[in-house]
C-alpha cells in the first residue's frame, strides 16, 4: 500500500480528497494535518510515502514544509496541490523539492496518477502552469526585497519594518524602492499586489 499524508487546513477539501484518495485499491490516507508546521512530524510518526501538500495553510507554507521533508526525509515524495496557479509558485515548488505540483480542480484520476509517477521516480507538472512559468521568467526580487515587501504588506512604516526587521530605516528605503522598480509598481501596495500575483511572496 502506498501510504499517503494529507497537509490541508480546509477540513472539507481534506476530508474529500481523502475519501476520492482512498477508493484506490493501493492506497491508505494514514495522516492528515491542518497546518504546516505538523507536516514533518506527521511524515515521521506515520511513515508515509507521499505527502500531498496545500501551499496556503497557518504555521507554515506548503513550500516550507516541502523543503523541510525534502530536507530531512528525502525519500519522500512531495506533491504540491494548490488552487492559485501561479507560476512563482511552481518555481519555489520545485526549487524547494516538490515532485509533482497540480492545481487542486485536477481530476480524481490525474491526481491518482501523479501520485503513482513520483512514486517511479518520474515529475509532474501542470502543463498550463509550467508554460505560464516558463513565460513569466524567475522572480527578479533577491530574499531580503521579499523580506521587506513581505513585511509591508499589512501597511506598517517604514520605521516599524526597520525595528521588526533589524534594518535602519535607510536600508528599507532602498529594498523597497528596488522591488517596485523591478516591479514596474506605481507604490508598495501595487508592489505587494504584483507579486503576490505572480507567487513571488
């Protein structure tokens, strides 16, 4: 039996995509988590095969959790499941050691599948999202810039991202006059929204 663990914070769709998982003749939802700071000690405590792994979930992302298991159990495979297809999103996926990434409106069967390629050794990859990532290019912004436009994103000062982050007040200036140029952005708040949109937060 392929042992599978499911890392949703939608009980609903949770609790669907273990009942669709689960009429599979090979394979057993052994664990299901709601955050994704219990992704990796779920993995550990249940042995699991597969993880299937929403990216927006409390605690921490799907991509940080990827790259956690991908660190510390890298036998595991990781399959991405998300319902912003993003092309920033599929790249940080990847980078963080995602097998397979697929938009969660995926029939039953191409998810059953995937499941079964990582399982060979094989990537999947949405071909709509993959050549929307491919168009789009990587993300012009450095960690730090995202740091920044992360921490702007609830309208603090910069005075307050300096103190939160550990940065004078110039440095954020400059980090967050960078990212909205790269961005083509008029001010942070279109910066934030750009990059969000592009799943470069």
């Amino acid at each position: 039996m392929i042992r599978l663990l499911l890392a949703e914070d939608q009980s609903m769709v949770r609790e669907a995509l273990a009942a669709l998982l689960g009429l599979e003749p090979d394979f057993e939802v052994v664990a299901q988590v709601a955050r994704g700071d219990e992704v990796l000690a779920a993995a550990r405590a249940h042995e699991v095969d597969v993880a299937l792994l929403d990216i927006e979930m409390p605690g921490m992302t799907g991509i940080e959790a990827a790259a956690a298991l991908h660190r510390e159990l890298p036998k595991l495979k990781i399959v991405i499941l998300t319902t912003f297809g993003r092309p920033g999103y599929l790249r940080s996926a990847m980078e963080s050691g995602a097998d397979a990434f697929l938009v969660k409106d995926a029939p039953a069967a191409q998810l059953a599948a995937a499941v079964r390629t990582v399982l060979a050794g094989e990537r999947v990859i949405d071909p709509t999202l993959a050549a929307a990532a491919l168009a789009e290019g990587a993300n012009p912004l450095t960690d730090r810039e995202r740091d920044v436009l992360r921490a702007a994103a609830n309208g603090a000062t910069n005075a307050e991202l300096a103190r939160s982050l550990c940065l004078s007040q110039g440095t954020v200036r400059n980090y967050l006059s960078m990212a909205i140029q790269k961005l083509a952005a008029r001010n942070r708040a279109e910066a934030v929204g750009i990059a969000r949109e592009k799943g470069w937060l």
